[in-house]
C-alpha cells in the first residue's frame, strides 16, 4: 500500500468513527482534561497556587502556546509559498 492510499484509508477510518459517535464533545473530554491538566502543571508544578491562581495561570499558558503554534504556522507557510509549494 502506498504512502497516499494509506492516508485516505485512515481518513476514511477516522471519518466512518466520528459518523457513529453520538456525543463528540464526551468522546473528546478525557483530551481535553489531560490538555488542561499538562497547562495546570507547568504553571503550578508544586500545587502551590490557589485553584483560581492557578486556572488563569493555565489559561495563560495556553494562549501562549496555541500563539506559538499559530506563529509557528504562519512561517511555515511563507516558507512553502516561498519555495513554491
């Protein structure tokens, strides 16, 4: 099987899951937990900080990061432009 066949049997994979999943938002909930939590850790790896401190810390946190990959995004597609791709 080829690179590009396999590609498109995964997708159609992935997309034939998703139709039979009834509630997305509780299929993806333990990602979403386990992303909170990564965000939570790094800005209070000793628990130190009140709930609260530490929600807006974490909300913080993930601005930065998901600013970074749109950053991050944004070069690489001017380099792709750049090189014609």
């Amino acid at each position: 099987m080829t690179p590009e066949q396999k590609i498109s049997q995964t997708r159609t994979a992935a997309h034939r899951s998703w139709a039979k999943t009834p509630d997305r938002s509780r299929r993806t909930a333990p990602a979403r937990e386990a992303a909170e939590a990564r965000f939570e850790r790094e800005v209070d790896p000793d628990g130190v900080m009140t709930p609260q401190a530490r929600a807006l810390a974490a909300a913080s946190a993930r601005k930065a990061y998901f600013g970074e990959l749109a950053r991050r995004s944004v070069a690489a597609r001017r380099r792709n432009a750049a090189a014609g791709r």
